[in-house]
C-alpha cells in the first residue's frame, strides 16, 4: 500500500470547508495545534483548537514559526494581517481534526486494535508491542495519546509500511465515545478493566462500561474480562475472546504463585489443555495486564508455546521523562526505554523547554527501522533536532554513523553503547541539557547512570503533568482576562526552582513570585525571562534586582525612598514596583491611611511606575472568617480606587491567594495569586477542586532487625514493641525533613501498600518503621508522602500545616522530575 501525500486542496475537500488557498498544492506531513511545538513548520497544518487558552490566540506565534496552513473558526481571525496562507474554515476546528483522520485510517486495510479500559491501556498497548514486534510493523499511539485530540493524531501516524495499528482510547464522561469509534473503526478491541477513576462523568459504573463498548461496535473481535462486564450488559462485536483470574472464561487462570520474591508463575487452560507461565512482575495489576495480552494473543491465533516464550522476556514499561541533575553541572533528561520518531518528538520538546542551560544536547540510538528507507528516517530526524535547536548530538549505532552527514550540528559517533561509555570523560559533556534516548537494545541506561549525579537515596519525585493540571484546573476558575501570578518563593514550596518556574513559563503565566533576591536571581541565571516579584528584598540586594530585572514588593515610604534612591540617574524606562497594602493581616504592607502620603510620593519621580497593587488575606480558607475576608476585599477596593484615581494611570490590581481563588470569586480583581494548590494541596477544608498529588517522598530500607519483647530502639530508649518483632531501618531523618515530631508511632509510612508506624525517635539520618508481621528486606522502597499518604494526613499527625511539611524537605532530598 503506497503512502497518501495530502494536499491542502486535498484536505480541504476531505474535511468538506470553506477555504482561501493560495497555493493549494502545498503538502501537508504533519498536524499541528500547539504553536510552542512546531516541527517542520513548512509541511504543517495548524488547527485552532477550542479549549482553556484558544487555538486561534496562536495563530500568529504559529505564524511566526514558519505555519502558513490554518484551519480556523471564520470570524476568530483576520486573515488579511497573514501573506501568503492557506486558510480551511470550520466552524468545529478539532471536528475537521477528527474528519480527516477518520479519513485517513479508511486509507489502510491492515488491523486495528484498540485498547479501553479504567487502568492498563498505556501498558498492555506498549506490551503487545513488544510482544508482536516480531511478526508485525507495528503503528501505536504515542505514549498515552487517547484523547479526542490524541486519538487522531495517533491515527495520523498510519502509513503503508505497518501492516498492524494499536491505538488507545479514553474517555471522560459520556457522548465521548461515538467520535472516537469513528475515527477508529477498529477490527479488534481490548477492554482492559473498569475501575474507579473518572467517576465524575458517569451515572453508573454500568453506564461507564457500555459507554466504552461503544468503542467496539462494528470490531470483529473482541477481548475483556467478565467480571469486568455487568451480566446484564450487551457486549459488542462478532466473536468474544474472554478470560479471566479464576473460573468462567475461556482463558483461566486457575493458580498463581510467586517464586523468589521477583516472579509469578501463572497456571491456566485453555482448550482443556494446560499452560504455565513465568511472568516476571509480581503486582496485581501488572499480572492482569499480562493475562490481557495473553489472551489477545491467543485470539489472534499465536501458539500457546510461543507466547510463553515471549512473556518470560517481556520488559516494564515506564512511560517517564526523567528530568535529574547530572555530573558536571549538567542535567539529564533520561528516556532510555523506546526510541521512535513520535517520542523522541516529544522527548524534544521537552528539552526544548528547559532554559537552566544554554547548551543543548541529545545521546540518541539508532532507531528501529521496519521496512523504511533509512536516508528518508534520518533526514526526518535530522530536520527535527534543527528545528529544536540543539547544539550537539551524540550518536550510537551503524545506521547513524552511516547517515552522520546529515546532521548539521556538534557530532561524535560510536558504534556500541560501550564504547561510548568508555569515551564519556573524553568528550567534555558540561553544562548542558542532555536528552538520553535509546531503543531497548542499547542498554542506553548504563549511559544514564555514568551521566547522573549519584546522592542520597531518599527521593522526591515531582509529577509535572499533575502541576500542570492543577495549574489548569486554577486558570479554568478565573474570569476572562485574570492574569495568573505564582507563588514559587521558598524552592517552589520545597518542589524545585528552575524545573517549575520553567514549566510555567512555557505555561504562559503572566508573574511568578519568591520571597527573596537570590531565589529570582537564580531564576534569572537558568533562564527565566518572565517578571519576578521579590516579596521581601533587602536594601543590601536593591543594586542586584536592577541588574537582573527583579521587581520589588514595596511595603513602606524607608523601602521605597531606599528603593528609588538606588535607581540610576541617568534616565532609563520607569522601574515597576508592586505596593502592597495591609488589609488585616498585619505583616507588611502600608496602612489604608497612607494612601494621600504614598500617592504624594510616587508622584514626585517618574523613576518608577506602580505596576501592581495587592494586599493579603489572612484566613480565606476558613468559613468562620469570611466576615473579616469581605472587610479586607472592601478596604483593598477602597484603597486602589483612591490610588487609581490619585495616580491617574491603571495598575494591576491582586488580593486572592489559593483558597480565595475558589472561595471568593469576586476577589479575582485583575490578577489571583496561585500557591499551594497548584502543587496539589488544597487550601481550605472543602477540597472541592479536583487536584492532583504532586509530590512523592520516598526513601529505602538500609536495614532489617528483628526485636525482643522489651528491648529498646533508638536514642533515649523511647522505642518499644509490644511483643517480639522487626524493625526496618530507613534512610529518612530530620535532617531531611522529617520532622522529629513524627517520632513514637506519630508518624506512619507506606510499605507494599501497608501502613507502618515508625518506633522511637527519629534520628538525624534515619529513622525505625515497626515493619512486625511484613516480609520486607534491605532495599526495599518506603513511601514517606504521596498520593496515598498526603501532605495534609502528615501535618494532621503533627498539629501543623501541608505548607510547612512540603517547605521543610530538606534540600539534600533528590529531587526528580517527570513527565509521563
Ligand atoms: C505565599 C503567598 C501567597 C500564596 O498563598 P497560598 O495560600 O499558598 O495560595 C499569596 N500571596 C502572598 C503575599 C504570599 O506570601
């Protein structure tokens, strides 16, 4: 089957629009929609997709960046401010998206299998690749691309060299699937399971599972658990291949053992004949999973022996990007699993994002050829790596060195992973951003560890798709035009300073905050560039700020005499100064009496120009003050009218911290100031927002002992079991972080998903869990706080606060960052 090559003219007439072209023989290769994430701009198509932050406000950034094909709303943009474009016209943008890839996947006979489900969809689609890669030329979504946007750009990615798709679908609430079915139209489906998650869009867990049955219409095959499926439930499709962890399906699993604490051996029939399986998991949903792609096997008739075969080797799968600190001042991105265009695409953009250094660098294997034409492969992937701007590559592999003139940039070739290894500390590799990416094969992870800064275990994780989520669930509570500062003061509340200020800045948030000078001039040296408010600068820091565009919090007439007396004389732009005035929290800020004294003032120089006025809100978050809330909101309004008025210019005018952002709607005035909830935890005690755990502290266990009745366990002997039991040393103190208030049983952590309190005082390094009852062992993996185990249940346990538990893990606790 040959490839289709789209023209304009061509989408145009598929997705049945309007249009203005002006050269309607233009070629389209890739879809675009985020203007920040442009690749060859010259062959892309840009849909203005509806959403939070409209599709058509980009338009011209898209525009800059080289797009010259739209598909656009009608009225939403002036075409004549654009030369030289094509323009489709859709009222229903990301429905003209859907169309065509509902389009373009009739052009392929070859099977699609698509996977639904609650859970497991990413790792049964990345199994089966793995498992089938060796008879098929496989085609699958992008990491976990299945949404109504994911799903078609999924789709997109067909071409005439696979001869098999496997495409994922989620959906959120009900109506969502019959779009998707469309587009898909598969000929196999997979229902991994139906759990909890996303309850909020349905009824009924029934009206969830016929919903994504939907999926499965018109499938020839289809494949899923019973318990899984209401009896009462209809289940689509021609032929049904069940199966199931005990009796009543056709592939059973009727026991499962594990074997050296590493792997389950599975015992199943099939056919009335009897199978056994090594699995090399041992948790319950990963053993799920495996029967899932087991039993889509066997339904697509592969030999019971074979699959065995295959699963005994089958890898995990981790869908992360891994932002880490590395050795000479650099910092690795790692992505060692898969290596493919669609992720290193966006593996690409993701080290396109991080500004901390200027220099830019990829370690790349050679990607998985089937049945492509290597020039044409490499070409791409040199085109790609200009496009984002990257100043060296490393190359391992033939097929690279082969094709290294193509790549216009900074190169170095090895054959193998290990010659590599043994050439690393010739190469001079520092202060750079470096991308490690490689197929399986390469062993790319002995790279990423000779490359990572080695420190203590104990490790916060950082989830910057949840915080980007919060982020959002935030700017979807704000009133048109409310402008978004956040609060990134003490290290981002202990989750990192230039790993989120640069997320929010490809956010496009309008202000970050910190509390002092240093925290924005070391914002500053990694390449932030977006305003920076310093909440409480020192006069000794004023000459600093200047230098690197920080902009001061001016509390009082001594600062801003002091402020404006360090302005340089010569004549430069008005410097902006925020003024913040004390409403009732009684901390900083002017009195509202001051206001004629201040307006007199600022009006005797035109060195300065008030940009922003604010005040703070002392108790937002609880009912019982809101009386008092109101009182601070009037006298802010008093007080910036008066100042408005006085000044005769309009600034910038903020009072609402987290909790009033949600609380006090009419607070929002021109800008909210976001914190905390941005990093998952809720404010106030309502927790009405749907936000996302960001944060993971975990630590290990150094060492297991077992205990006497009687004995004591730690300093002061304050540590006691009740009876005989076991004790588990872990590598987590208060010199971390955690608090020596947690001490005695106050404190508890999570292992294997058991509650364990701790025994004793907690010490400078470590700590003692009572592990009495548990197999556990040395290195085993001990969650501190989590999802499961929340900021907020740790401050309860002490009487304090979720603010002071994130700020107070200590900077010696390995941050790690990722995107999934
Ligand atoms: C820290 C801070 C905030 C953010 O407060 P949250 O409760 O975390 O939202 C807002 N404004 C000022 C002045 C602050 O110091």
């Amino acid at each position: 089957m040959s490839n289709k090559i789209y023209t304009v003219q061509d989408i145009a007439t598929i997705v049945a629009v309007a249009s203005e072209l002006i050269d309607p023989s233009a070629i389209v290769y890739t879809l675009a929609y985020d203007s920040r994430k442009i690749t060859d701009a010259k062959h892309a198509l840009f849909f203005a997709l509806p959403g939070r932050r409209d599709g058509h406000q980009y338009v011209q950034e898209a525009y800059r960046a080289g797009v010259r094909n739209f598909v656009v709303r009608p009225e939403a943009v002036n075409i004549t401010d654009y030369l030289n474009c094509n323009w489709l016209f859709a009222q229903d943008t990301l429905h003209a998206l859907q169309q065509l890839a509902t389009y373009h996947r009739k052009q392929f006979a070859y099977p699609v299998i698509a996977i639904t489900g609650s859970n497991g969809k990413t790792i049964v689609k990345e199994w089966l690749y793995q498992l089938l890669s060796p008879e098929y030329h496989i085609v699958r979504s992008p990491k976990s691309y299945n949404s109504q946007l994911g799903v078609p750009l999924s789709l997109w990615q067909m071409d005439g060299q696979h001869n098999l798709a496997i495409i994922e679908a989620g959906i959120s609430k009900v109506g969502e699937m019959e779009a998707i079915e469309r587009m898909v139209k598969p000929t196999i489906g997979i229902l991994t399971n139906i759990g909890h998650a996303h309850d909020d869009g349905f009824a009924s867990t029934k009206e969830k599972t016929i919903e994504k049955l939907k999926l499965f219409k018109d499938a020839d095959k289809i494949v899923y658990n019973p318990i899984y499926v209401d009896s009462a439930i209809e289940v689509p499709g021609r032929h049904h291949f069940t199966w199931r962890i005990g009796k009543g399906a056709q592939l059973e699993v009727t026991a499962s053992l594990k074997e050296n604490g590493s792997q389950y051996v599975l015992e199943a029939t099939y056919l009335q004949q009897s199978y056994v399986l090594t699995v090399p998991f041992v948790d319950k949903a990963s053993i799920e999973n495996l029967v899932c792609c087991w039993a889509l096997m066997l339904a697509i008739g592969y030999e019971a022996m074979v699959i065995v075969d295959r699963v005994k080797r089958l890898l995990p799968v981790s869908m992360r990007l891994e932002l880490k600190k590395g050795i000479n001042n650099n910092s690795i991105i790692d992505d060692s699993y898969s290596n493919d265009l669609s992720s290193l695409l966006i593996a690409l953009d993701f080290l396109k994002q991080q500004q901390q250094h200027s220099r830019k660098m990829l370690i790349l294997s050679d990607l998985p050829t089937v049945g492509q034409n290597q020039t044409a492969l490499y070409t791409k992937v040199a085109s790609m790596l200009e496009g984002k701007g990257l100043d060296r590559l490393i190359g391992v592999g033939k097929h690279l060195r082969q094709n290294a003139a193509l790549f216009r940039m900074d190169t170095q070739f090895f054959d193998t992973t290990e010659q590599l290894l043994t050439n690393i500390p010739k190469l001079e590799i520092r202060d750079s951003t470096i991308l490690i990416k490689g197929s399986r094969v390469f062993g790319f992870e002995n790279i990423s560890k000779a490359l990572t800064l080695q420190t203590h275990e104990t490790t916060l994780e950082i989830n910057l798709n949840a915080l980007e989520h919060n982020l959002n669930v935030y700017k979807s509570l704000l009133q048109q035009g409310t402008k978004l500062m956040v609060m990134v003061k003490a290290f981002s509340y202990g989750s990192g300073s230039f790993e989120i200020a640069n997320l929010l800045q490809f956010n496009k948030v309008d202000y970050l905050t910190v509390a002092y000078a240093d925290e924005g001039i070391a914002l500053r040296k990694s390449g932030i560039t977006l305003p920076i408010v310093v909440m409480s600068p020192g006069e000794d820091t004023f000459e600093q700020m200047i230098e690197y565009r920080l902009e001061p919090e001016i509390y009082s007439f001594s600062e801003l005499e002091a402020f404006i007396s360090k302005l340089p004389s010569e004549k430069m732009e008005a410097y902006p100064i925020h003024i913040k005035v004390d409403t009732g929290m009684h901390r900083l800020g002017f009195e509202p009496d001051d206001v004629d004294r201040l307006l007199a003032k600022l009006k005797r120089t035109d060195k300065i120009v008030v940009k922003s006025v604010f005040s703070h809100l002392a108790a937002s978050g609880i009912r019982e003050h809101d009386n008092f809330t109101s009182e601070q909101i009037r006298l802010f309004d008093v007080f910036t009218q008066d100042l408005t008025r006085g000044l005769g210019y309009h600034f910038i005018r903020h009072i609402a911290n987290t909790s009033a952002i949600s609380r006090f709607p009419q607070a929002q005035f021109d800008m909210v100031r976001l914190g905390i909830g941005l990093y998952g935890v809720s404010a106030d005690e309502y927790r009405s927002l749907p936000l996302q755990s960001v944060t993971r502290l975990r630590t290990g266990i150094t060492q297991v002992k077992y205990i006497k009745a009687g004995d004591t366990v730690g300093y002061n002997r304050n540590g006691r079991l009740s009876g005989d039991g076991t004790i588990a040393t872990v590598k987590i103190g208060y010199a971390d972080g955690y608090s020596r208030r947690f001490g005695n049983g106050v404190g508890k952590m999570l292992i294997k998903g058991m509650l364990v309190p701790t025994v004793g005082d907690i010490c400078m390094d470590m700590c003692m869990l009572d592990v009495t009852g548990i197999d556990v062992r040395e290195g085993e993996e001990v969650l501190v706080m989590g999802e499961e185990l929340s900021p907020e249940t740790l401050a309860k346990a002490i009487g304090t606060i979720p603010y002071e538990i994130l700020t107070s893990i200590s900077q010696r606790v390995r941050r790690v960052y990722y995107f999934e």
